[in-house]
C-alpha cells in the first residue's frame, strides 16, 4: 500500500489557499443590500455564514455519498453504521424536505457515470491522476468493458 501524499513540503499560500473561496463569498456578500446584510447577518447570523456552510457541507457530502455509493445499503457495505445513516438521513429530510434519494440540489450537478468511470480507470489501469475519460460500459466500449485488471 502506498503512502498518502505530505503536503508539508508544498505548503499552499496561505490557510486560504489562494484565497478563491473567500474572493467568492466576499463578492456575493458585497452585492447584498443593506437591508439583506443587517437581516441576515446581524439578527440572524446563525442562520447564514459560516454555521450554515458547517451544517450544509455536511449534509450535502452525505448526499454525494449516497448517490456515488448508490443508495442505503451500498454505504452499509462500504462500512458505514447502519444507526448513522438513519440519523444523516433524517437530518436531511428535516433541512431539505425530502429524502437523499429523491432530492436534487439545483445548484449541484452529479455527473455519476463519470465519477463511476473515473474509480474504474484508477483501478483497472494503474493510475489514479488519469485525465482521460475511458467509459468502461459494455454498451459504450465492449472491448474495454470486460477488461481484467
């Protein structure tokens, strides 16, 4: 088994990277009215910001999961407790008002077959940083598509 990379060594520019989240998030908040800031921000500041992202972030990568996994009993295989999904499943429900399965964030775009592809290249050829997108279904490149390892 290989080591994990150490990014010690290739330090990022700052604790913000190169600052391209803040930018964003820093200029979306700049457009806001007044009235939206003084709102949103000063009376209700748990209800947006930073608490929110923590929350959402959450709850959305529990999302992903599920679908990259391909649902409930997929993640149980994959080792997830049984008691946890429940319970992320739940949260959701009670945030976003519909089950993980059903929802589609419209700002959230899945391109499943191609992560799925992208798994199966890393594997079934060695290299895990590959740019080139090999679509390993039958009906798509039957004579890649069976091919061992």
């Amino acid at each position: 088994m290989t080591e994990p990379p150490d990014f010690r060594s290739d330090k990022s520019e700052s604790i913000e990277g190169k600052g391209v989240a803040r930018a964003r998030w820093e200029g979306f908040v700049d457009q806001l009215t007044p009235s939206v800031i003084e709102a949103v921000f000063e009376e209700r500041y748990q209800a947006f910001g930073p608490s929110w992202a923590k929350e959402t972030s959450e709850l959305v990568g529990f999302w992903i999961a599920w679908h990259l996994a391909g649902g409930f009993e997929a993640l149980e295989r994959a080792g997830w407790n049984r008691a946890t999904i429940f319970r992320k499943s739940r949260r959701f429900r009670t945030v976003f008002g519909a089950h993980p399965d059903e929802f589609q964030f419209d700002w959230i775009n899945l391109d499943l077959k191609r992560a799925w592809n992208s798994s199966i290249s890393a594997y079934l050829l060695d290299d895990p940083d590959s740019e080139e997108f090999v679509d390993w279904t039958a009906t798509a490149n039957p004579s890649t598509a069976t091919s061992p390892r």
